[in-house]
C-alpha cells in the first residue's frame, strides 16, 4: 500500500489522474477523451476540497485511519460532483455515471485487490461500514459491489447539521433532573462503558435520569425515544421502522459527537446486542435487562419515579404555580410528558384568551394518553363523583381508592413499603354487587378521576383453548395497559379469576395454573386494576390478600332509589309540568338498581322526543313496565298497576 505526504484533496485527484494514464495506454479504450474532460473539470473545481475540515471533525469521531479517510474520500467522489460521478463509471467500466466499485477504491488508494487488510476495510465488520460511513451496495463478488455514502454523511461531510427524517420523528426534548442513580451512570460513561442500561417503568424518569448523568460528565447528548414511532395497537411499532431509527440516531450520535440516550429501548432489544456505535449509549427500558441480548452485561441503573415535589417543580417551570393544583400534581407523567402536556394547555388557554388552568392540563393529559385501541374507553364528558349515587361507606370506599393511587407515589417515597419480594407498586381493587349498582361507573370514576384512560379488557380476546396461550394474552393485557397509563378494567372478573379447584385432568391443571399466572401478575402490576363481578364467591380466595380495596356496591335501598331517579331525571332538560314524575313514589314502588333506572329514564326521553314533548310521569310508567318486562318482573304497587297502561 502507496503513501504520499499530499493533502488528501490533491491525493484522491493524482491518483484518479494516474487511472485514468493506464487505461489510456490501451487504445481501444473508447472513453478517453470523456475520461479526461471529466478530469480537467475535477481539477478546475477540486469539489473534495469542500469536505476536507469536516472529514477531519468525523475521522477524529469516529477514528478513522487514513486508508478509511482516503475510502471515505473516494467514495465520496460521485456524490459531490457531476463530472466526479461519471469519471467513477468510465474508471469502473459502465460507460455512463456510476458509483465506485471497490476494485477502483482500492485502486486508487493504491492498494492490492488481494490486500486482505484493505478489503476488510470495506467488509460489513470494516469500521466505515459499520458505523454507517460507507454503505457497499449489490451482492455480486466484493470488488464488483459500488461504494455508497449515505447522504446524511455526505450532508454533515458539507457541513450540514440538519438530521434525518428516521431520526428527527422520534427526537426528544428531554429535561434532566437528578434522580437517585445519576451518579452511576455518570460514572459508568467517565469509565468509557459503551452500552449504559437503565430500567425505567412506566411512569418513572429514566430519561431524565440519563439526561441529568450527561450534564454531569459535561457531554452534550441526543435523546430519541422509538415509543414514538407509529404502531399497531398490541403490536408496536413495525420491527423494520424500529431497526432504521435505530441505526439513524446512531448515525446521528456519532456525527455530532454525542452521548445517544435511547429511550424505547426494550423496543429494539434485537438489535442491542450488534448495536455498533462510536459514542456510549445509554439505553432506557421499560423492562429489566436480559442477558440474552448481549454479552458482555453493561452497567445497570434502576430509575425512580418523580416525587411530588419534584413534579411541582416540572409543572411551575411550564404551566405556572396556579395551575398546579393537587390534581394536576398526582398525575403520574415524566418530565418529557409533562412538558408536552404543559406547552398544549398553555396554548389551548392562550387560543381561548384566558391564563391556564388545571383544567386544561387535566384535559390535555388526557388527549396525550388517547389512542386508537379500541379496548381504551374514553368518553367527552369525564365521569366524577357527583355521577356517583351510592351508599355513604360504599362511596368513601371509592373516594379512598381514588386517594390511594394519587398519593402512592408519596408513600413510596417513605421507604419500601410494597416493592419487595417482587411486588410491584400498582394498586387492585374488587367492585362486587349486583348488575346495575354501579361498579362499570365507578371504575370509570376512578380512571377520570386520575386522568387517565380506561382498558377494558374483552375476555373474548384473552382467554384461548391453547394451552399457555391465555397467560400471553394477558401478559399483553397489563403491559400494554401499564404503557398507556390506564386503569386495567376486568368486567365479569369472574369468569377468569375463579376458584381453583382440585385437579381431577389435564383441564382442571390448567386452569388452576391461569388463576396461578393471575396471582402472581398482579402482584407484579405497577398500574391500577379494577375488578369487577356479580358473584363475588365465584372467585379465587388468594385473590384477597392481593387486593388492596374490596368494595360492595349494594342494590339500592328506598332513599338511594329516590337520589338515583332525581340524579337521571337532572340530566333531562326539563320534565312535563302538566303529568309530573312522582319521584318518591317511583323509589317506593319499583325496586331497580341504578342501571335500570337509568334505561327507564332513557327509554321515556325517546317515547317524549318521538312525540315532540317533555318526558311526563307517563312516559316513565310505560318504559318502567317495559323494562321489569325485561327483568322479568312485575311491579307489586297496587297504585302502579291501576294506572298500568294496557
């Protein structure tokens, strides 16, 4: 192999000029006179020129010897030059513009084509390649493959910082705050550590926390987070889509000389054991590290969830002290989430000429959690406590379920109070009582409460005749509601969480080890899930040392029945004066839950609407008849069944 004390420039054009000699000597090359009026055009504008201060910066990024800057400066020929792009085609033998083979890379580095070291140089393992420098193109034999700079190495080579569209969907501003384990971290990337792991559950500050250790060590740092990505719902992102992004934000990391923070990362857990990049990675994960991923194991950190005080301090810097309100401090959110969700309330409040409120931050929090699954509930008009027409303890029950999951963040910070043991810190109530008391509502209270979404698990989805094929769905089930941030909602719980029972075949051992799985999940849970049944017995008695609330929502007495009608009739324009509802007689008379009173109220209000009228009393006895007929039940009144309609 050649050296030559020239600049690199004028290196890349003597040798091209030297090709050029050599295939001259042939007279029956017929490109000659192209070969050389493309030469004399490279000579006059010397385009190699523009990109030498820059190679300097990447070839001491990346470290690069100087057979890979001379590579890189070959291949970089056709793309920064028309006259360059069909110099490399006559000089590789196409007649027409064409990128560099090898075999004249090689050539006119001045290296053997049989020179193993050089033509590892451009080997998938070779350094330009793979770091992403230089990109070999076709699958025929090595020296036949053309030499590819991808164009945002091209652009950086010209000076340009302007990202990738791959990279620049999922970069994030993140903010750092110094949590407990940013330290570790710190040091890890002081010690030279290439791969960083840090576990960050739903809802804890990982990203922040890698943020706080660059800040720490003096490191500038890029920030992308693959959760950004499109997916489909239970299914993520497209495996594909995931491996680009990754390998842009590498590119990008490495250009620019920056620690890469890769939050998502249990997204691209294929990939982080080849994950080939020139700067430290700190990866953040919503799940513990697998040591199948790669080996050897790097640095592992734990990160913790903002406390309220340090929540408060997220939100004054983005909403202001006023519009922090208590509600607005219990929803669980990370500082990048809170960011996002402050700077919408802001602006929806600005859009309406007014300063912001908790309000919109409450509504705005709600928008960033949406999704399209259609196993999330989410409704127009958030469902509160005033909804709630129950019994006096019934009630404080649910106001204490709700209580717990705001503050559990705040009692966690005591001490380890609930993680140990391999429990996690999610909260799981049971809502049991007959249909129409209430429990879908309350469930749906305690989500809107919270600001968050309801995941309302269709048990047709989760349970399968496969054996172990349950267990997965439901494995899927909490993940994806735990990524969301939603209350996990179990209807007719049930029907999955029954009693074990003795094994008398293989059905029976099954079974039992579904329920098992159950256990064993929820004690594992970090979210909040809300079971509900009308057959309380049916379940398993572990369940009940894994619950945290066990509330019965009983059929209404005569006073309830009474606050139940007034509460569905308010909802009502307005009630017919001339033929008024009989209120206190309808609690005596009819003895329905709430949820029938509710489908007797909207049953009158279609009749009245029908006829272009308000609801009267008689519109209510028809759809009260109506709806017992349904129930399969009579009203046992004797003042009812004297003005029963026919």
């Amino acid at each position: 192999m050649t050296t030559t004390t020239a600049t690199p420039s004028s290196a890349v054009l003597v040798a091209l000029r030297a090709a050029v000699d050599r295939r001259a000597e042939s007279p029956e090359w017929p490109e000659r006179d192209r070969a050389l009026a493309a030469l004399g055009v490279l000579v006059l504008d010397d385009p190699v020129s523009a990109a030498l201060d820059h190679l300097t910066a990447v070839r001491e990024l990346f470290g690069l010897t100087a057979v890979d800057e001379r590579l890189l400066l070959v291949a970089l020929l056709a793309e920064l030059h028309p006259s360059a792009h069909l110099l490399c085609g006559l000089l590789s033998g196409d007649g027409a513009p064409a990128r560099p083979t090898v075999a004249l890379a090689l050539e006119l580095i001045g290296a053997s084509v049989v020179d193993a070291a050089a033509r590892d140089r451009v080997a998938p393992d070779g350094l330009l390649v793979r770091h992403g420098l230089l990109a070999p193109e076709g699958d025929d034999v090595l020296l036949a493959r053309r030499l590819r700079v991808p164009d945002r190495v091209v652009a950086r080579l010209l000076g340009s910082h302007q990202v990738t569209a791959d990279a620049a969907a999922v970069l994030l501003d993140a903010e750092p705050v110094d949590l407990d384990g940013y330290e570790d971290v710190a040091s890890a990337l002081r010690t030279g550590e290439p791969l960083v792991w840090v576990h960050s559950p739903v809802g804890a500050a990982g990203t922040a926390l890698a943020v706080a250790a660059c800040r720490e060590v003096g490191v500038t740092c890029l920030v992308g987070d693959l959760e950004r990505l499109p997916a489909t719902p239970g299914l993520g992102p497209d495996p594909a889509s995931v491996r680009r992004t990754v390998q842009a934000l590498v590119l990008e990391a490495g250009l620019g000389g920056m620690v890469l923070v890769l939050a998502g990362a249990h997204l691209a857990s294929d990939q982080l054991g080849d994950l080939r990049a020139a700067v430290p990675v700190i990866a953040v994960g919503r799940t513990g590290w697998d040591p199948r991923w790669s080996v050897p194991l790097p640095p592992a950190v734990m990160a913790a969830r903002l406390s309220q005080g340090q929540r408060a301090e997220q939100w004054h810097r983005v909403v202001g002290e006023t519009a922090t309100t208590r509600d607005v401090l219990t929803l669980r959110m990370t500082p990048e989430e809170i960011t996002a969700v402050g700077r919408r309330a802001d602006a929806d409040a600005t859009r309406s000429g007014r300063p912001v409120a908790s309000d919109d931050v409450r509504l705005a929090a709600r928008r960033l959690g949406s999704t399209r699954d259609p196993r999330l509930r989410t409704s127009g008009t958030p469902a509160t406590l005033e909804d709630l027409v129950l019994p006096t303890h019934t009630r404080r029950e649910v106001v204490r379920l709700i209580g717990w999951a705001r503050d559990r963040d705040e009692v966690m910070a005591l001490g380890e109070l609930q993680g140990k043991g391999g429990k996690g810190t999610g909260i799981t109530a049971l809502f049991s009582g007959s249909p129409g008391t209430g429990k879908t509502l309350a469930a749906h209270v305690v989500a809107d409460s919270l600001g968050m979404d309801l995941f309302q698990v269709d048990l047709s989805s989760v349970v399968d005749k496969y054996i172990g094929e349950t267990e997965k769905n439901l494995e899927r089930v909490f993940t994806q509601a735990e990524a969301l941030n939603a209350v996990l909602f179990f209807d007719e719980a049930d029907a999955l969480f029954g009693s074990r029972s003795s094994v008398s075949d293989a059905r029976d051992r099954y079974a039992n080890q579904e329920v098992s799985y159950l256990l064993q999940r929820m004690e594992a849970s970090e979210g909040v899930t809300v079971l509900a049944t009308n057959l309380r017995g049916n379940l398993d008695p572990a369940f009940a040392r894994r619950l945290h609330f066990m509330v019965h929502f009983p059929d209404p007495d005569e006073p309830t029945r009474g606050l139940l009608w007034r509460h569905h009739l308010a909802q009502l324009p307005g009630t017919d004066p001339d033929d008024p509802v009989d209120v206190a007689f309808l609690a005596g008379a009819v003895e329905v839950a709430g949820g029938d009173i509710r489908n007797v109220v909207l049953a009158a209000a279609y009749d009245a609407v029908a006829e272009h009228r308000l609801v009267g009393m008689r519109d209510i006895r028809t759809a009260t008849v109506r709806e017992m007929a349904k129930l399969g039940r009579r009203v046992s009144d004797a003042r009812w069944t004297a003005t029963e309609p026919a």
